[in-house]
C-alpha cells in the first residue's frame, strides 16, 4: 500500500480526493474573517470608552482638560456612563488582550483572508484611530511643545528645556517630559516648526493626519516589498498592520515612528527593486532621512551599506547628511538631538531591568547595561557580514537585529515593536515571526492598565527595590 504523500493529500493529480483541506481552508476562512470584523469593532469600543470621559486612557486630560478639538469626534459615542476607575483598567486591559488574540488568529488565517476585506479593515481601524483622543501617552504634545519653543519663545530645543517656555503654552500644560531636551532628529523638530502657525489644535489634527497617510504609505510599500519577495501580501500587511499595539500604542498616542519606518520601507523597497546602481544612492537617502526623524534607524545603516554597491551608498548617504547636517545648524546652530538623556532611564518592567532583577541585583545596573549594548553592538556587527556575504539576506538580518534591539532598550516603550514588525513580516522565517508575537504578548501584558494590580497581587514590585526606587527619581525628575 502506498504511503500516503504530502502532495497527494493536498489533491495531486492521481490523488484521491480529500474533504479535509476544504473543510480547514473553510474553518480558517470564517475565523479569519471574523478576526477582522473583532479587531474593528474592538478597537472603536477601546476609542470610544476612552474619549467618554477623563481618564489614564487619555493621559493630557490628567488636568481634567478634555476638549472637544482633543478628544475628537467619537465623544460620546459610548452609551452612558461607562467604566471608571478600577473597573475602567479592567476593561481596557481585557479588551488589549483580546485584541492581541484576536490579532494572531488574523496573521494564522491571513492566506484566507480576502484581499480587500484585509484592506477595507486596515484603513477603517486607521480612520478609527484617527479621529482617537490623544491615548495612553503625551508625547504628540511633547513634539509640538519642541515645536512652539523654537517659533514662539525663540528657545532651542536642543539647548533649552521645555520647562524654560511659559508654563501658559497649551503645549506645556498638555505634555510633561518638561525636563527633556529634544531627542528627535531635525527634519522632524523642523517639521514641528512648520506646524506652529497652526496653532495648537490644528497642528495636533495636521500631525495626526501625518502619522496615519505615513502608516498606510508604508503599509503599500510593505505590500510591494512582499509581492518582490514572492511572500504573501496580505499576510505581511495583517502582521504589521493589525498589531494593536501598533493601532493603541503607534497610532492612538501618534507616535512619530510611522514617519521614520515610512521612509525605512522606501529604503527596503528600492533595495529589493534591484534596480540600477543609482538606486544604491536613493536608498541611502531614504534611510539617511529615516534617521534624521528619528535616530533608531541609524542601526540600519551598516545592514543596508552591505547589501549592494557600497560606493553610491555611501554617496548618498554622504550628500543627504550634508544637506540636513546644513539645515540642522541653520536651524539649532552646531546642536542635536539629546540621545542620551532619555536612554539612561531604565522602565520597571523592561527587560533589561527585569534581567537585573531576575540576576539579584535589584534591577538593571550600568555593567549589565554595558554587557547589553556590547550584546547588541555585535549582532549588528554580525548582520551586517552575514549581508556582506549574501546580501539576500538583509530582511532577515534587520529582523533579528532589531528584535534585538527593541528586547534590550532599557527604556522600553511597547510602539518600539513597530520597528521589527515590516522585516518580520517579509523576513519568510517562522521562527522570527513567532518571536515578535511573543514580545508583543510581552508588551501587552506588562503594559496594560491592569499590569501594576496584577504584579501586586503576584508581589512582585521592581520598582520598589532600592535600584528600581532609583530608576523611578531619575524618570520623575524628566517629567515633572
């Protein structure tokens, strides 16, 4: 008797017909579609419970401002009163983790899923989040904050403190990191310069319409890029796109990485394009430009140089950074942006920090920091040979180095995820893929507004150990 093959159970020509691949291909198919429809209406019940009323969900209506140019449209969309209070962070975490799981059975199911229902659904969640009070963080008040100092009160961002600007400005009373020189790249403070005249509801709506085109500019590259690497299209858009901690974290709080991974995808796109050697140049001034948003993208640097010519990259390279070099000091004179004010600071449950505790020493100290960053120093050294040698290699390469990257940040942000999620996405290696779900699993647990009740319960308090009581002065004398 023959041994039944893998092709010949798929249906191969002379293979006895099978009911199982169509009842499974049908089973995926309807939780696939469902798993679309729970993600949209999820995410408008998030938005909608937290543009009710003040609360943590919306962090700049701590004062008790809640405007209805802040909150956005959807007020009062939720019935009645809602949830509040402890059974406020309940809720909200609930509906993050059964947005998580929902999300993974959409990246399961996604080569069943139907092209334009996929982006019928990622462009409404888009819509939802952008008509979305300010969520979870301040910092899109922050950015115009840097902004206003520079137009308005004649400060640099990069010299002075936003606590020198009048504590009158909207800005200010909406934002908090008031001890933070700017540690974002000059084409972006210079893009929060050409908002001020907007004033500051305006340039609050222009910026958030800003972040949400940059996400779906580079959810189409994305697209592209998976069609060129022969990988399935909806399923690398589902894994990026539908992340809710991309759509909470990324979108909700408009975070400014849309704008540096935008211009990361065009890098990955003319690489993968393989077109003429002038295209090594373009690509460098895609990813020069990334970094001059936001530096994190510098990692990429050395990956991308290795993957093609390296003459014309560095040409473009070269030529772009002496273009927004010369911008950068017309505009804030011979200064950058502060970078390591902020990498100091260590987050409780980071994992870093949570190494330190796990390893006795109360949390993380400045020689495991060290051990870390020489960690990381070297797995991009090591990509970047291993893209030397076979540049087809580069999407993976950038996958695991800034997987890498964002696990060993000791101030960890959950929307860092969003740095790894495209490369995973075309990376065609499981492996990669599982561990990203596994660190956003990670971030969503340890970030959600129940985990500080939940770790209590557990007794477990980093931030209560001597070292985490020092972490926690350190974050505090930034914000206050």
């Amino acid at each position: 008797m023959p041994t039944l093959t893998a092709p010949a159970f798929r249906g191969a020509p002379g293979a006895a017909p099978s009911v199982r691949a169509p009842v499974r291909d049908r089973a995926l198919f309807v939780l696939g579609a469902i798993s679309l429809l729970g993600l949209a209406a999820s995410s408008l019940t998030f938005v909608a419970i937290a543009a009710k009323a003040p609360s943590f969900l919306v962090p700049p209506s701590r004062s008790g401002f809640f405007a209805l140019w802040m909150v956005g449209p959807l007020r009062g969309l939720w019935p009645g009163s809602g949830p509040s209070g402890v059974a406020l962070g309940w809720t909200s975490s609930a509906l993050l983790v059964a947005m998580y799981g929902l999300y993974a059975v959409a990246c399961v199911t996604a080569r069943q899923l139907r092209a334009r229902w996929t982006i019928a659904t990622v462009v409404a969640v888009h819509v939802i989040f952008l008509l979305a009070p300010p969520l979870s963080y301040t910092d899109v008040f922050n950015y115009l904050g840097y902004g206003r100092m520079g137009v308005l009160h004649h400060l640099n961002p990069y010299v002075a403190l936003p606590v020198s600007e009048p504590h009158t400005d909207p800005s200010f009373v909406l934002g908090n990191w008031h001890h933070l020189r700017s540690p974002y790249g000059p084409l972006f403070t210079l893009l929060t310069y050409a908002l001020v005249p907007l004033g500051v509801p305006m340039s609050y709506w222009a910026l958030k319409l800003l972040v949400g085109a940059a996400s779906l500019a580079a959810l189409a590259l994305i697209w592209k890029c998976a069609e060129r690497l022969d990988r399935s299209p909806v399923s690398a858009v589902v894994f990026v796109a539908l992340n809710p901690i991309v759509l909470i974290w990324g979108l909700g709080a408009d975070h400014n990485d849309s704008l540096m991974m935008l211009f990361v995808a065009v890098a990955l796109y003319l690489v993968l394009c393989r077109g003429s050697a002038a295209s090594r140049g373009w690509q460098a001034v895609a990813l020069t430009t990334a970094v001059a948003i936001k530096a994190s993208a510098g990692v990429l640097l050395p990956l991308f140089l290795f993957a093609g010519p390296r003459q014309r990259f560095l040409a473009g390279a070269g030529l772009a950074a002496a273009i927004i070099a010369a911008a950068s000091l017309i505009a804030f004179g011979g200064h950058g942006p502060d970078l390591g004010t902020q990498s100091r600071l260590v987050t409780a449950i980071g994992i870093p920090n949570l190494i330190g505790v796990a390893l006795g020493q109360g949390g993380e100290t400045a020689p495991l920091h060290a051990i870390i960053d020489a960690v990381v120093a070297l797995a991009v050294l090591a990509g970047a040979i291993r893209v030397f040698r076979r540049p087809d290699a580069l999407v993976v390469a950038c996958a695991v180095v800034l997987l890498l990257v964002v696990v060993s940040l000791s101030w960890a942000a959950p929307w860092y995820v969003w740095w790894v999620l495209p490369f995973a996405a075309l990376a065609g290696r499981a492996r990669v893929r599982i561990a990203v779900l596994v660190l956003g699993a990670y971030f969503i647990l340890a970030f959600m507004p129940a985990a500080l009740t939940l770790l209590g319960d557990v007794h477990f308090r980093p931030d209560l150990s001597p070292l985490g009581a020092r972490h926690t002065r350190e974050i505090n004398a930034v914000v206050r």
